[in-house]
C-alpha cells in the first residue's frame, strides 16, 4: 500500500515515488535516495557528504620542465637537414634525374615537408649554392683580416676553398659539376655571392700591389678570376681523377705558381 503522503506518477517510465503538495519539503538526502534506488547503486551513508581530503588525493609525480627549444631553431635544424640530403642526393643522382620525393626520402620526411621550406627543386640548389658561398665568404673575410702579408693571405684563401670541398666530396660534385648544368643557374650565381667572393681575392691583390708585394700594371679583378679558376679546376680534376688524394694540399703549388709565375731566377 502507498503512503498518504506520496502519490502515483503514472507519466514515468520507472516505478518511482514523488510527493504530494501537501506532503512536507522533501530534503537533497532523500531525494538521492530515490534516485539512487532507481539507478540500483548503493545507498548513501553518512561517508558520501564528508568533504574529501587533498592530501588524501594521489598526486601526479612531478614531470620535469623540457628545455626551451624556439621554433626557429627547429626550423632551422630541420632546413640544415634537408640541404644536407639534397646535398647527397644531388651528387648521387645528379640534379635534373634527382625528384623532390628522393630529397625527401634521404631526409627521412614526407615529401610535403620539403615544401614547406623550399618551393622546389631549383630552390633547393639554389640555397645550397648560398648557404655554402655565405659560410665561404665569412671565413675568407675572418681568415685575411688576421694575416698582414698579402701572399700568405693568398695561401690562406687557398687552402680554406680547397679544405672546404676536399672534405666533403658530394657537395664537391654538387658545386663543381651539378651547378654548371645550367647557364640560368651560372648567370645568377655569378651576379651574387661570387662576385663578392672574387672581391676578397681581388682586394687582396690590389693591397699587394700597393705595397709593391705585385707587379703594379696586373689588372686585379682578372688576376682575382686568374686565382679563382685555378682553385676551381683542381678542385675539378680532384672529382673526376681516378686516384686518392688530399685536395688541400695542392694550395701552396697553386699559390706558388702564381705568385712566382714559370720565369727562372
């Protein structure tokens, strides 16, 4: 039998109790009660209002805090990685046999990621070019300004170009052979980074002769090329000759040679 106090609800799906009007002010506690008669969970006891303690709580161990590492070095890190593998994929396949998925794949990336920082396989050679000319540059202009005599300067400049590309032989074959695959590539590496690079030489030179250390009546850009295209084919003959050898080693004949010239003494 039902309770005067509590009337049917025959507009529910569950068999459940709610108070008539008149019945008094049902409290939360028993409120919870009925529903949790209905859901078939334990009834509640005197243990579910206590507050719940902090400390009681496990806690998360401390994890420690990772270094700060900025975007922009990983970026960075991840450019340097890719001009790496088009480095060696470049001199491996030659450049116009060599896709953007070989790069990718020597790189360890998705294909998609090289996009990212390279709009392509010409940008890609490009920034090679740039990247090592810009290096070449800063340690020419380093290297000269800490030597007083214009002939050891010479030297010096030789045997960093030489040092340079004897120690790594793929990008030896991507400057001395893959870059000069195209007369559009030569026109716009020639207009840039070069022409400052043949500066250093060329101001060299000059200095030489106004200290009387050169013959004054030597045009010193041509004497610079002169210089240059010297270092240039034996870093050639290097690549394609059959027999092991230091490259570097080969700066004091060069030097040497075109300081002293062949004229007997």
């Amino acid at each position: 039998m039902m309770d005067d106090g509590a009337e049917w609800d025959s507009s529910s799906r569950r068999t459940a109790f709610r108070p008539s009007r008149s019945n008094c002010v049902v409290t939360p506690v028993q409120r919870i009660e009925s529903l949790a008669s209905l859901t078939g969970r334990s009834a509640l006891n005197e243990h579910s209002f206590m507050p719940v303690s902090t400390a009681a709580r496990p806690q998360k161990p401390d994890r420690p805090d990772k270094p700060d590492r900025p975007d922009k070095v990983d970026k960075l890190d991840k450019r340097d990685a890719l001009l790496r593998a088009a480095i060696d994929t470049f001199a491996a396949r030659g450049f116009f046999n060599a896709q953007v998925a070989d790069v990718a794949r020597a790189a360890g990336v998705a294909a998609g990621t090289v996009y990212l920082y390279f709009r392509g396989k010409d940008d890609l050679l490009i920034s090679i070019f740039e990247r090592t000319m810009k290096a070449a540059i800063a340690e020419g202009r380093r290297s000269v300004g800490a030597i007083a005599d214009p002939v050891e300067q010479l030297r010096e400049i030789a045997r960093l170009h030489l040092s340079r590309l004897g120690r790594d032989r793929a990008l030896a074959v991507v400057f001395q052979v893959e870059l000069r695959q195209s007369t559009k590539f030569m026109e716009r590496f020639s207009a840039t980074q070069l022409r400052e690079y043949l500066g250093i030489i060329r101001d060299v030179i000059a200095e030489g002769q106004a200290r009387q250390v050169f013959r004054s009546q030597i045009n010193p850009t041509v004497a610079a090329k002169l210089f240059f295209g010297a270092l240039d084919e034996m870093a050639t003959n290097w690549i394609l000759s059959r027999r092991r050898y230091s490259l570097v080693n080969e700066a004091d004949t060069i030097v040497d040679l075109f300081v002293g010239g062949m004229a007997k003494r």
